[in-house]
C-alpha cells in the first residue's frame, strides 16, 4: 500500500480517538502534507470545532496528546499546529523500506477501487469518410488512458468504437465516387482516409453550392443508405471498411486498441430502436404533440427552461438522437443483443482480439460488451444530446450514474504548428473544420515530430543503429502526442504546439522521458545487481525522502484518477515524480562512493523510480525508452 500504509495507520488512530470522544461521523481528511508541515496532516481539529465548542489550535493539541497513547508503526510523533492542522512526522526508516520494496513489484499501484465492477468505454467514434485530424487524437487519448486507468483500480473494462456509417459526411463521400467520377485508387499512394478526407469529401462539398441537383442526389443517397440491400448500402459498405481500416492503422500506431467496433448501420437494421421506442411510449418518457411547432412529433421535454427534443418528426422518421439512443440503451445491456459477432479481419498489433457485430449469420460464439456503467467520451459539443440521453437511461434503468458522458474541449494549432504544416492562419490559433479542408491530420503530425526526434537522437547518439534510432524515435513521438492531449484539464482548449512539446525541459512528455533514461544509465553505469536487501535507514537526505513520498503516492493517484475519471492526474503525477528525481539527481551522488552499503541503498532507490516512472507511464500508455 506504499504512502497509503501511513494515511491508514493515521486515519484508524484518529478514528479510535473520535470514539473516545464520543464523536462520529466526521469526515475528516488526512492528506500529504505540504513541505514544512510534517510529513501528513489532518484537518480533524476544525471539524471537531463544532462538537466540542473549543478552537481548532486547542483541539489539535488535545487530538495531539490522544494520539501519543496509540499503536504506530510507521509514525514518530504528531504535532498540533498554531494554524489548527494536526501533523505527523514518519519513521522514514520503516517508511522506506515498505515503499522501495513494494515499489518493485509487478502489481506496484494497482488498487482494488471497481471490485471488477463492468465498465463499457466507448471512444474515438470518428466518421468513416476522412483521416484522423489532431483534434479526434485528444479524444482517443483520453478514452484510452481513462480505460487504462480503470483497468490499473480492478474495473472490468470494454472498450468500443461506434462507427458511423450511415450519416451525411459518409452520404456525402458516396455521392463523390458515384455522381463525380472520383477514382477509387488515390494517386500517388496516399492513405485512403486521406484521399476520402482532403480530396473526395471537400471538393464534393464543394459542389453543393452550385449544383442543387447534387443536392437531391444527396437526399437520396442518405435514405438509400438505410436500405441494406441498395447497390448504394453495399457500395458504402465497402468504402467505409476500406476508410475505418486506414483509421485504425493511426490509433494502433498511437498504441491505441479495441474490444469492439459498433456500426450505426446496423443498429438503425436491427429494429433496436422501434423495441425502445414502444418502451418509451409505455414507461409515458416520451410524448406526442397535437399542437404547436411540433405537432405530430414525438418529443422528450426539456429540463431547465430547455426546449423540448424531438425524436420523431410528423413524417414519421428518426431524428438523429434516436440513432444513439438504442445504442446507449445495448451498451448498458438493457435490452436483448440483436447483434452476432466476428473477429476483424485483420490483427491487433497488442494481440487483443478485436470484434466488430454483425446482422449476418456467424460461427463465433455470442460475446457481451455491454457494461453495469457506461462511459461515453465525446466534446462538449454534443453535452445537450448527451445529457437528454442519460436522462433517458436514468428513467429506463431507474438508476443514477450509469450512464455517463466524459465531455472535452477542443484541440487547435498554435499559429507557429499551423504555419509549420501549411496552414496560413494569419497569426492566429488554427480552428479546425473537416468540412473546409482546415485541419491537420494525425498522421502528418506523427510524421512531422518523429523527423524532428530522428534528427534530434542521430546528434546525441551518433553510435546507434538506425533500426534503434527508429524505436526512439517512435516513443518518443507517440509520447509526446499523447501526453500534450491529456496534460491539461479536460475543459481547457488544447492549443498544440509542435517545438514546445518536443522540449526536455517544463511540463512535456520528454521531460519525464528523459529522467527515466537517465535512471536507466545510472543502473547500466553501476554493472550492480541491485537488490533491496539494503540499510534503508541510511536514505536520510531530503532529496531522497521526498523522491521515495511522491513514489510512494503513486496507487493514491491511481484511486483519485479512477474516482473522478480524470487522466490528468497521472499525468501530473508522472511530471512531479520525475521532478523529484531530477532534484534528487542534481543533489545527491549515487556511483563512486567510498560508502558501498550507501551506494547500494541509492541504486535500490534509482531502481525503485524507474520501476514507478515505467508503470506511471504505462498507465497513460507512454513508453520509457532507455535513451534519449
């Protein structure tokens, strides 16, 4: 249990004194304590304020003398505070020992928080008609790394990628290769997601303006789409197999991976909806307008002054929301699974079986993706849609919370990025827009900083192998993208900025990347086998104790990212421990020693970080490369 050893020991002390007192039910915290105020405090005192009529310094005190009388294994002493907080001071020695030596286990910050509680993440989600842009990768990131967090605190985890492929941008892309002769084969080798996205679906946008014939045709398409059996359905099929294929290429390449992949074509087939919406009518969720702008419509009521929604217009047809709708109700398991299954045709580079159903008949065995909780990560854009949904499921399952939407702002370039990549934003932060043609995909960014990470490895190690090089180089690279989109709070605009990013000093992926290789040639330099049969007493320096706290904090990181879905967290954890680290490799000699028992218990310490730094990073899905 690490740092959390001493948290426990303090809070059952405290709890202990409280019955005593005869007072209960306080929720008092006891945290990490900032530096100059012991080593953990408590507010307990100014909780207590109230019940026993003294102020909180005077409760401190008497809390302080309580204390004194109690059973402690891992704390020397606490200390009432002028201000009112009450603090203790660690027996670093047993300290020490207990965190470098559970630090290198193979289980090192895993938590038991979900108790294999079924958890649906469904992310990415992008429509099959163009490349990933940057923007999409913040959404990839944040639904894996949230997925791995989840796994790390013992949640049983599915994750899903809805495709839709039935909506106006696949239409749209349709119309391009039918009605304006667009080639099947991109010219000059260039990825189909690519060739669909820049090309085929913006120039036949395009032509909409001008061609209100096209635009017909275009009506058309989409309700030729839901047919099945249509030369168009098959025909799209196709198309957005052979764009989801390229798609996936980017997010494995990113280390990104699936349990499934779910098609809205086959949800608006598979009479899903029409079950639902027979149940909405019965259970009286939803009702039908004889007057007014919506009259004909079935509607869901707004809440908060909000407008009301419609889900069938007057003509008898389904609004989009009713497309999502059957899809939120299967991910929760609340209705039977119309859907068979079968294995993608090709494989995950992580080995993991990846599904995709079917309405087709199939010889695999029925599988189950739905989940007790679901977690659906979209941008804040679609907050409105998606809170009438978890309305609708709270109605529908008559429970709260179990359906969830992670919502994100977006990503933009800075202007410095947009100029590097073709785009002339006169000075300004470059919005993206899929529509116009104004984005960047990822695969381009990909591209562009791994050049960068080459050039910048071939200078500093000029005796490597290229193949080596290349390795690096990847890690680096798909660090770097994942740690800028997950760095920052999730309701923040991302502004990305290629240069800054890439840099080994400040808040960056290579930053923390870097302290770990330089842990890993501290090791290699030694040409020790380091155990941790060592004098843990003698790690005394404040470089080394507070290195050994933030490893020691890592499973409380872990508890508070799974407990408010937050990546972030992780992410600042990984930074601060590799601070302490740097500090504690500026401050404190570790080779050449005269001491051999003291060099030892520095190697173990060395050893203990690299193994934290290594899962920490693991968890946002981020390697540590060995060399920089």
């Amino acid at each position: 249990m690490s740092f959390k050893s001493i948290i426990d020991e303090i809070e059952n002390n405290l709890n202990k004194i409280l019955d005593d007192l005869s007072v209960y039910d306080v929720p008092f915290s006891v945290e990490p304590a900032k530096p100059g105020f012991g080593d953990v405090s408590s507010n307990i005192a100014f909780l207590l304020a109230k019940h026993l009529k003294k102020k909180p310094s005077d409760i401190a005190l008497l809390v302080s003398e309580k204390y004194s009388s109690c059973t402690s294994t891992l704390v020397l002493k606490s200390e009432a505070h002028l201000s009112g907080y009450l603090n203790f001071f660690a027996d670093w020695e047993k300290l020490n020992q207990l965190i470098i030596s559970e630090s290198v286990l193979d289980e090192y910050g895993s938590v038991n928080l979900g108790r294999g509680l079924q958890v649906t993440v469904e992310h990415t989600s992008v429509n099959p008609n163009k490349a990933l842009h940057i923007g999409h990768i913040r959404n990839i990131v944040i639904g894996d790394v949230l997925s791995r967090i989840l796994v790390k605190s013992n949640h049983d985890v599915k994750i899903l990628n809805y495709i839709d492929d039935s909506g106006l941008q696949v239409a749209d892309i349709i119309v391009g290769f039918k009605h304006l002769d667009f080639d099947q084969n991109p010219p000059d080798a260039k990825k189909f997601d690519h060739y669909c996205g820049d090309v085929v679906y913006v120039k036949t946008t395009e032509k909409y303006e001008s061609d209100s014939n096209l635009q017909e045709i275009r009506k058309n398409t989409l309700k030729e789409l839901e047919n099945e059996h249509s030369d168009t359905a098959k025909f799209a099929d196709h198309i957005t197999k052979r764009v989801l294929s390229a798609q996936l290429e980017t997010c494995w390449n990113l280390g990104v991976y699936y349990d499934c992949l779910n098609f809205e074509s086959q949800i608006i087939r598979s009479g899903l909806w029409k079950k639902i919406f027979e149940n909405l009518k019965d259970l009286h969720i939803i009702e039908y307008e004889n007057e007014g702008k919506n009259a004909g419509c079935w509607t869901i009521k707004g809440e908060e002054n909000e407008e009301d929604k419609v889900l069938v217009r007057s003509n008898g047809t389904a609004t989009y929301i009713a497309k999502d709708i059957p899809y939120a109700v299967w991910k929760l398991g609340l209705i039977d699974d119309p859907f068979n299954y079968r294995k993608y045709e090709k494989n995950q580079p992580s080995k993991k079986i990846l599904w995709q159903t079917t309405l087709d008949e199939s010889t695999e065995p029925k599988q189950k993706f739905s989940g007790q909780k679901v977690i659906t990560v979209i941008d804040s854009r679609q907050t409105r849609l998606q809170k009438i949904i978890t309305s609708l499921i709270r109605k529908l399952s008559n429970t709260d919370n179990s359906y969830l939407h992670l919502s994100y702002e977006s990503v933009t370039l800075s202007p410095d990025t947009a100029k590097t990549l073709g785009l002339n934003t006169g000075g300004k932060q470059a919005q993206m827009s899929g529509r116009k043609g104004l984005y960047v995909n990822a695969d381009s960014v990909y591209s562009l900083l791994k050049s960068k990470t080459i050039k910048e490895t071939q200078r500093r190690h000029p005796e490597l192998s290229e193949s080596e090089i290349e390795t690096i180089a990847h890690q680096v690279t798909v660090g770097t993208l994942r740690y800028e989109m997950i760095k920052q709070d999730l309701d923040k605009i991302i502004s990305f900025d290629l240069t800054k990013s890439l840099s080994l000093e400040g808040d960056t992926a290579s930053y923390i990347q870097y302290a770990h290789a330089r842990a890993t040639r501290i090791l290699e330099k030694s040409e020790k086998l380091v155990t941790i049969d060592v004098n843990f007493g003698l790690l005394s320096d404040l470089h080394e104790k507070e290195l050994i706290k933030m490893i020691g904090l890592f499973d409380i990181q872990v508890i508070d990212a799974a407990k408010n879905l937050s990546p972030k967290v992780i992410s600042r954890y990984c930074h601060d421990l590799a601070v302490a680290f740097n500090s504690f490799y500026e401050h404190v000699k570790v080779l050449g020693l005269d001491d051999n028992t003291l060099e030892d218990a520095r190697l173990c310490l060395v050893n203990s970080f690299k193994n934290t730094i290594e899962k920490s990073l693991d968890i946002l899905g981020i390697s540590a490369p060995s060399k920089m």
